[in-house]
C-alpha cells in the first residue's frame, strides 16, 4: 500500500492536491476574458467618434489635465489614460479601444470576485462575470473610446470594496488601500460618492462586528465636498415633483432594457410631460413588482442587502433627482444607457445569485443551460451593437433616427453633412439643432455658412446677424457679413 500523505501546514493545499478555489478563480478569470474579447473584438476597427476627437484623440496637457475641469467635470485619471494612449498608439484607435476592452475585461472578473467573496458559489460567480461582460447595455461605455469613464469608475469601485473586505481595522494597509482604490474612482467620475455609504451596509465586510469604514467614506465626503463647493450653480431644473413622472419612466424603460436589451442608440431621452395614466400606472405597478422582488432577493442570497445597496446607490446620480441637463428637465430627462454600467455591478450578481437560489437542486443544470443561452444571445447584440460606433455617420445617422431632443448631436451631423458637401443635409440638421437651442451661435454660423455655399446669400447675411445679436463680438460672422455685403 502507498503510505499516507502527510498533511501540510495549515490555510495551505498539501502539494499533489487540486485547490479548487483557485481553480475556480483561473478559470473565472480565463471564461471571462475570452467572452470579452469574443464580444469586443470587433470594436479594434471602429474610428474615434465623437468626444474621442476633442478628449482622447488630442487629451489637454498633463498640467492642464491634473489641476484644472475637463469641460464640467475633474476626471484626471481618465485624462491620463488617454495620454498614455496616445503615447503608445499615436492617431491609431484600435489600441485606445484595446484599452477599453481590457478594462471591462478586468471589471467583469472582478464583478465575478464580489460574487465569489459575498459568499455566493463558484459557478454563480462564473454567471455574474459572464452576464456582466455580455449585456448589450454595456456597449454605450465599452465601444465608446470617451466612455471608459464608466468602466474605470467601475473598476477602482470593486477594489476598494475587495480590498476594504480584507481590513482588519479602520486604519491599517488595507483600509488605506481601499481608501485610495476610491478616491481612483472619484477621479474617474465623481458620481462615485454615493458609493461610499455601501461600505455601511451589512455585508460589505465579511466579519461578524466589521471595522468602521471611516477611510473610505471620509474620501469621498471630502472629495464631494470641494468638488461641488468648486463647480458654478447649475441653472433652475423645475421641480422635482415636476420630473417624478419622467424619472418613474426613466426607471420603467432601465428595466426593460435590463430585460430586452433591444432598441439601443445614442441620446437616449425619456419625456416628462405627455404620458397618460395608464402608461404610469403601468409602469409604477412594474417598478414596484422589480422593487418588491429585489428586496425580496436581497433577503435570500448571500451578501444580497449589500448587493442591492450598491446597485441604488450607483443609479442614484443618474435617476434624474439632480437632472444631467437642467435646462431641459422640465421636458426631457436624459437616460443613457451607460448609465446602468455601475449599478450592473450589484445587479448582477443579485440576480444570478437569487435565481440559483430559486431553483432546486436537480432543475439547476437547467438554469446553467438556460443562463448560458442568455449570454449567447446578448453576446450577439452586443457584437451588433458594436458596428454602430464604427464611424460618426452610422453612429449618428442612427441616432438621429429616435429625433434627440438636444442640439448637439444635430450639430455634430450637420458637420459631417457639411465636410462631405452635402449642403441640404447640413442645412436640415443645422435648422433642427437651433429649434433646439436658439441661442447657438456654432449653429447659426453654420448655417450662415451653407446657405453662402448654396448661394442664398440673404439667409447667409441673417444668419450672421443672429450670431452678433448673440455674441456681438464674434469676429467670423462679422467678417463673412461684411464681405456678404461688400458683394
């Protein structure tokens, strides 16, 4: 007989033995990344579109970049990954997009990680990685080079919460790691704060009487407070009593995207005013069904109230309750689709965990068969999807397809229309974008500019006056003005 094998020192595999936790681990890691780069392949193709021209293409000096906004928004470490692109890739985007690739990549496994670490199973770990990774939804952050904001605030989002799951004390290497993997986040996108307060809930630390959070929550506190102390008033947004029917809508058309990951497009809008009692009453009773279920869950799988909690405190900033376009939140409130990218990072693994908590054990190969065509049949939306961000002219033309209720995008097409000389097309998109914002002056100057073209020379000149009237110091349109009339 074969003697025996001694034991090994304790916490340790003996040597020869299969470690199945790791094994676990490996091949969560190695499914994930290569139903990643399955689905996402096809975006190393695709062009700059969009942002990427102004923020990736050609990002701000460094020093610019670190001590001053982008626009509206402070998101440094964003900005440096786009100087880092640009130094390693030059004018070429498929490796600026090889970037966003491996970032969802690394936030799918570790969405995967989270699960395994709440204590859910190894294979509803694998699912929450797997329908992390795949859901066409997440394509407005993936295939967008400008949308890795979302991707990386999700990323140093799950370290810090798997790092703070390690510490021992409110103050010790891990908590200062933890606190550091967020204050990363906050400087991917500040809409992070409200992530803080899940280090609160029961579950976001492992032990029985877990150490207080105070690094973590103190970083973001002091982040929100000089971010917002810093940034101008933005303008009267209504009431929100006003906008309740569009954020109860906004929520209604999540869900249905979060189950029919269909119809997907750039500019998604949900209309406040206009619906009728029937559309909100549906929708109330569907909302309060999702909600009713989600608590309901929360309470069956393991790390659930602490899952739960991270999904509403990342929808949070995006509900529409401080509106992303104030000037317009009386009629419009702005619902993109990436804007479900954060909350997914609780949501999925809730909702595996709560349907391998559903099934009996013999129906559960079933639910495996069943999650896996799931995925298959996300995977090739998302790999549709992604031909949409190819180039700006299929991205917008189909966008402008669902009438986007903002002046940019109309804008931005109307300039394509214009370099490619198409001065009917442009005229249109110039025409819809100032009923959009009639105070324009980029689009009355256009326009002025293709009716020149087109040789109406009057609606030239009153184009060019309407920019002066805006902004009397214009000097384009006073120079084309002058040489109209000099003609």
């Amino acid at each position: 007989m074969t003697a025996p094998r001694r034991a090994g020192p304790p916490g340790r595999p003996v040597a020869g033995t299969f470690d199945t936790a790791r094994s676990s681990r490996l091949v969560r890691v190695a499914l994930t990344t290569a139903l990643t780069a399955v689905l996402y392949g096809n975006t190393l193709g695709n062009d700059f579109v969009w942002d990427d021209q102004l923020l990736a293409r050609t990002p701000p000096p460094v020093a610019e970049v670190l001590g001053a906004r982008t626009g509206p928004y402070y998101r440094p470490l964003v900005m440096l990954t786009f100087h880092v692109d640009r130094a390693l890739w030059g004018d070429r985007p498929a490796g600026y997009h090889a970037t966003n690739l491996l970032a969802h990549a690394a936030t799918s496994v570790l969405t995967g990680e989270l699960a395994a670490a709440v204590g859910l199973g190894a294979g509803a770990a694998l699912a929450s990685a797997l329908a992390f990774a795949a859901h066409p939804v997440q394509t407005d952050a993936v295939s967008y080079i400008s949308g890795r904001t979302d991707v990386l605030c999700a990323l140093f989002v799950l370290l810090a919460i798997l790092l703070w799951r390690r510490a021992a004390h409110p103050v010790d290497g891990h908590a200062i790691a933890a606190a550091a993997a967020f204050a990363a986040a906050l400087s991917c996108k500040e809409t992070a704060a409200p992530l803080a307060l899940a280090f609160l809930v029961p579950g976001a630390h492992p032990a029985a009487r877990p150490p207080r959070p105070l690094l973590p929550v103190a970083t973001a506190g002091l982040w929100a407070f000089l971010y917002f102390t810093s940034t101008p008033a933005p303008p009267a947004a209504g009431s929100l009593a006003e906008r309740a029917p569009g954020i109860l809508m906004a929520v209604a058309s999540y869900v249905r995207l979060l189950v029919l990951p269909t119809d997907l497009h750039l500019e998604r809008f949900v209309a406040v005013r206009g619906w009728s009692v029937a559309a909100l009453v549906a929708s109330a009773t569907l909302v309060t069904a999702c909600g009713t279920g989600l608590l309901l869950a929360a309470r069956r799988v393991p790390g659930g109230r602490f899952l739960l909690a991270l999904a509403l405190l990342a929808y949070l900033p995006g509900a529409g309750i401080v509106p992303v376009y104030p000037a317009i939140a009386d009629r419009w409130l702005f619902a993109p689709e990436h804007f479900l990218y954060v909350p997914l990072l609780g949501l999925a693994p809730l909702l595996v965990g709560t349907t391998a908590a559903v099934l009996p054990a013999a129906p559960r190969r079933l639910g495996a068969f069943a999650i896996a065509g799931l995925v298959v049949w996300w995977g090739v939306l998302t790999v549709d999807r992604n031909r949409t961000w190819r180039n700006e002219t299929i991205l917008f033309e189909d966008a402008l397809r669902y009438e986007p209720p903002t002046a940019r995008l109309w804008f931005n097409a109307g300039n394509l229309a214009l370099a490619d000389g198409r001065l009917d097309e442009a005229a249109e998109r110039y025409t819809q974008a100032i009923a959009r914002a009639p105070r324009d002056v980029a689009a009355h100057l256009n326009l002025g500019i293709v009716r020149q073209r087109q040789g109406r020379t009057t609606d030239a000149v009153r184009q060019y006056e309407l920019v002066l009237q805006i902004d009397p110091r214009h000097e384009g349109a006073a120079r084309a003005l002058v040489t109209l009339r000099a003609r």
